[in-house]
C-alpha cells in the first residue's frame, strides 16, 4: 500500500516517489512549521547520536604567539592589563 508510486511536482519537475515517502514529506513540512507533534515524531525517530568526549585541545594548535603570552604571563616584573 505506502509502497504504491505516485508523481508529483517538485519545484516544477516531476518526480516519481513512493506515498510512504509523500507522508515524511508532507510531516517534515508540518515539523518545519512548527507542529509540535510532527517534531516529537521526527526526535523520537532519530538514531541517538554519537556520545563523544569533548578534549580541550580538539582543534588547536599551539604557537610560537601563544609562547610569547605564556612568557609574559609568567613575568612578574611585566602585568598583564
């Protein structure tokens, strides 16, 4: 039955999809505007994600500027404002 195909216009161009994949449309739609309860559907139909530990120096690199500032952090006789 939702395997049936059926042609519709998608941005003037015809195209050939299945009524299961017409409904997800038609409920990403509503979910972008703003029915809540095709949000809830679309979230709780979700894969969970990934759990993934943040590390501090994920993207970062030091250098030779980051040298500089350390030195005179470190510099007692030179306060940093």
């Amino acid at each position: 039955m939702g395997e049936e195909k059926i042609t519709i216009s998608e941005n003037g161009v015809p195209k050939t999809i299945t009524k299961i994949e017409l409904a997800v449309k038609a409920m990403f739609v509503k979910a972008c505007n703003g029915d809540h309860k095709s949000i809830a559907l679309i979230m709780d139909n979700q894969p969970p994600a990934e759990k993934k530990e943040p590390t501090l120096t994920e993207g970062f690199s030091w250098t030779e500027e980051h040298e500089e500032l350390l030195k005179l952090a470190r510099d007692e006789s030179n306060p940093i404002i």
